[in-house]
C-alpha cells in the first residue's frame, strides 16, 4: 500500500513547474500580443495623422483659392490674373514655396509636377499649357508670421466635358474645346426651376463659367494628397419693377406705421433710371447701353378688398401738410402715364412689365433669398442696433468700388449718421431711416415690413438712395414667422428732400458674386 502511494506521488513531481511555465507562457504570449498591438496602433495613428494633415491641407489650398477668386477678398485675383472669361488651355498655379524650396508644377522633372492636367485636358500637358504663376499667402515671399498649410500648389482652370469626364450634353463626345457654363435660371421642360451646366460658346446672361480648382499637398514623410472642387460663381440675381416695391397685401395697413410720405416738393420718388451712366453722379460701375426705367412705386396686390392702391394714392395726396399752409407734393415719376407714378407689379393679370422677380413672389421665395444674403454676408448685425457718425457699424472695406452686404437680423435705426453706404442692407426688423444718409445699392426690409424715417416737421434731409428698394412682411410684431405674406409699409412723415432714385446700374454693381459655389468635390488618386 504505501509503496503505491510513493509511486503516485512521484508521478505527480513536476506539474507545479509545467503549470507555471504555462501560465508564464501563457502571459507572455498576452504582452507579446499587447506590445504588437500598440505598435499597430501607433503606426495607425500616424497614418491617421499623416492622411488627415495632407488632407486638410489640400482642403486649405482649395479654400484660398476660392475665397481669392472674389473681388471683395483682400488678396483677390485681379483679372490680370484670373481673367472673365478664363481661357481654356490657360492654367493659374497658386505656388506655397518654403525658403528655398523649388516649386515648378509645369516641369515635368520637377517633384511637384502636374501630372493630372494632362490626364484632364490631353493632348496638353503642363508642361505645354499656357501657365501664370501666383503665390499663395502663406508662401514664404508673403512673410507670413506664422506658419501655414502645408499643400504645395493650387491650379485654376477653365472646366471642359473632358476635364470633368462627364457628357453635359448627351452627344456621346467628350469635348475639350468649349467651356462649361453653370446657369442657375435655367428651366426644365415644364417650367420649373432647374439649375444645371451647359456647353456653349454663347451663354445667356445667368450662366457663368466653371471653374476647376485643383489643389496638391505634400508631406516630408511622403504622404500626398490630391483634391478638386468644380466650382462656379453664384450672386443673388434680382430685378426690381419699382424705385420702391411693396410686396403682399394690403400695403400701408398698419396700426402703428401707415402708409405715408412726407410733405413738400423736395421729395421724390422716380424710376426713370437717372443714375444708369457712368462718370461724375452715376454709377461707378460704369454705364448700362441704355436707360431702363421702372415705376416709381409698385405693389403686389390688387382687386378685391386690397387697399394697397388706395393707401399708397391718399398717403401722396393727402400727405401731412402743416395747417393754414398749401405745398406742393413730392414728385413721383417712372415708367408708364400715370401721376403720380404708382403701379401693380404682381404676376396676375392685368399687370404689364416689369413685374416681381420670379425670385421674390412668394413667402418661401423670399425667406430663401433672405437666408442666402445672411449666409454671404459681410457683416451680419444682431439688433436693435443704431448707426451714428459715433458708432459707425457699417465694415471698414465699404466704398463705392468695393459694395458689400449687411444683414442685420432685427431693428436697424440710422439716428445721427450723415454718411453713405454702398451694397446691399437687408434689414429683418423695423428700419428707420435717418433722412440726412445716403445708400447706393439695394435695401431689402423683409420680416417686419416696415421702412420708416426720422423725419418731422420742417427739417428733413437730404438723403439719396440710388438703386432700389423692397419690402415684405414675413414675420408679425413679434417676430414669429408668418404662413402668408403680411402688410409692407412705408412710412415717411414730416417734410425733406430725401429722394429715392432707381438705378439699373447700382442695383447691378452689387449683385457681383457673393461666392463661389462648389457644384462638387472629390479626391484625385494617385499613381
């Protein structure tokens, strides 16, 4: 018996030790497997970071170029750099050069050489395209105080069916010789809206050229990458029937604001297209072929029970004159006999052209366009604000040569200010015009619907408003957003000369593009 005992126990020496071995094993398999898997990870996160630097990089060089594709842009191209139209076998590259460092797209020896644009636009290659080179702010001939992104070249080119490799037109043929206009009027068969490219040698009015903009990043570590935007200018495209159009119903019935215009001779409304021409008082942006009159007042309602047409009449009729005194009332003049010059504008018949822009007949449309403006603007303003010679609000870069827009979503009021505005001021809430100021350009009050001075008494003033004005109720007194359009109305009281004068050529001047829309984007393999 115990013998057996002793035999049991010797066959069991030793499954400590193999144990031991195993489970050491066993955890250094683990560790082994855990250092393997943060060496993974690590070199994941470095590729991760690599790729998401070039890209964003890349994605910076896109931006720069499209942003200085605007006239506004303080580093914009000049034509002389990226003409209208842009030639097709052209190429602008934007190089970013650090010291020292040779940056030559077009050479086919050269590191950065653009290979891409002979895959886009064969039989030229870049090395045979006609090319202007520019520099990118952030290259080192700039000084720039901190560094930059790290893309090395940006190409500007005109977009052609075979840059884009896309048939726009449905012949089956790629072409490489006309260039493709983007036009956001355009129609479908059935009349409605739908913007769309076009081929063509003759674009009509609305349409504008594509551009591509091609843009290359390049990291120490070799890691590159290639990304295009096509892109096409977009502005809000406006036309206005009236020196001063009131859109929706019942103009001037309002409690608070009703219709009215001052009193006296000095004032006026006129829609005969005085400012059309270039040189001393009219339009920096040079002259129209011709004159293209309006009405003086238009508005967008009639028949029935709208009052409109009977506010606007008695408001300049009746006027507010002082007691025991006879003045003669402002003058009102535009397109068509009457007298004064006040129309119906809307686009139901009996109306004659012009009429409401297609754009800004309904309560969606209009909303639309006032979201496209706050989304462009230059400066938007959260109200109730007051511009004063003392508190300028409007942005430093404002001139005649360089209009630019201003939204204020709420109150505007002018009190004290003597100067001049240039573009476009749209206004969601209450504006209240200091007589003694001046804008050249548009001026939407769209929300509240309500445009009123600071005139009184005897002591108006002088200001001038060249280019158009529109106003729309969208929302009530509140603000809360209305299910129709409201009561626009305009109330200017007391006496002045202040004068609203239609210019086709101001309204425009300020309908340059607002920005460069990207009609698409995609990354660009690379061999």
């Amino acid at each position: 018996m115990n013998k057996e005992r002793k035999t049991v126990r010797r066959s069991q020496k030793g499954i400590a030790l193999l144990i031991a071995i195993f489970v050491l094993l066993l955890i250094s398999v683990v560790a082994i497997a855990l250092l393997v898997s943060s060496g993974t990870e690590t070199a994941l996160g470095a590729n991760y970071r690599a790729s998401s630097t070039v890209y964003y990089a890349a994605l910076a060089g896109l931006e720069e170029a499209r942003g200085r594709l605007l006239s506004k842009n303080p580093n914009y191209f000049t034509p002389a750099v990226v003409p209208t139209p842009f030639p097709l076998g052209q190429a602008v590259y934007v190089l970013n050069r650090l010291s020292g460092e040779n940056i030559v797209p077009w050479d086919s020896s050269n590191q950065y050489y653009d290979k891409e644009y002979g895959a886009e636009f064969f039989p030229l290659s870049a090395s045979s395209a006609g090319v202007y080179p520019a520099y990118s702010v952030w290259d080192y001939t700039m000084g720039p105080s901190i560094p930059g992104p790290v893309y090395k070249w940006v190409r500007i080119t005109a977009a052609t069916e075979q840059s884009l490799y896309l048939d726009v037109n449905s012949d089956g043929v790629y072409d490489h010789s006309t260039p493709i206009y983007y036009d956001p009027a355009a129609v479908d068969s059935n009349g409605n809206p739908a913007p769309s490219l076009i081929v063509t040698l003759t674009p009509p009015a609305t349409a504008e050229q594509v551009l591509q903009i091609t843009s290359l990043a390049y990291l120490p570590n070799g890691s590159q990458k290639l990304l295009q935007y096509v892109v096409a200018p977009v502005a809000q495209s406006l036309s206005f029937p009236a020196a001063l159009t009131m859109d929706g119903p019942n103009a001037g019935n309002n409690p608070s604001y009703p219709f009215a215009v001052p009193w006296g001779a000095g004032f006026t409304m006129d829609g005969s297209d005085q400012y059309f021409y270039s040189g001393p008082n009219g339009c920096v942006a040079g002259s129209n072929p011709s004159a293209s009159p309006v009405r003086a007042i238009g508005y967008s309602n009639t028949g029935g029970t709208d009052a409109s047409l009977g506010n606007i009449i008695s408001a300049i009729q009746q006027g507010n004159p002082p007691p025991n005194n006879t003045w003669n009332y402002g003058d009102y003049k535009g397109l068509g006999g009457a007298s004064p010059n006040v129309y119906y504008v809307g686009s139901v018949p009996p109306s004659g052209p012009p009429t409401i822009s297609a754009n800004m007949l309904t309560l969606s449309e209009i909303n639309s366009l006032v979201s496209g403006f706050s989304q462009s603007a230059d400066v938007s303003l959260t109200g109730p604000v007051t511009q004063s010679d003392s508190n300028n609000l409007m942005p430093s870069g404002m001139s005649a040569t360089n209009p630019l827009t201003v939204v204020v979503n709420g109150d505007f009021t002018e009190n004290g200010w003597s100067g001049t505005g240039y573009g476009t001021l749209v206004v969601t809430g209450t504006f209240t015009y200091d007589p003694n100021s001046s804008w050249d350009g548009v001026i939407l009050i769209i929300g509240k619907g309500v445009f009123t001075s600071l005139a009184s008494g005897y002591g108006g003033g002088p200001g001038q408003i060249n280019g158009a004005v529109f106003v729309a109720t969208t929302v009530d007194g509140s603000g809360i957003p209305l299910s129709s359009l409201g009561s626009p109305t305009f109330h200017f009281t007391g006496s002045g000369s202040s004068r609203i004068y239609y210019s086709s050529c101001w309204v425009q001047h300020t309908q340059a593009p607002a920005r460069y829309q990207v009609l698409s984007f995609h990354e660009i393999p690379q061999s």
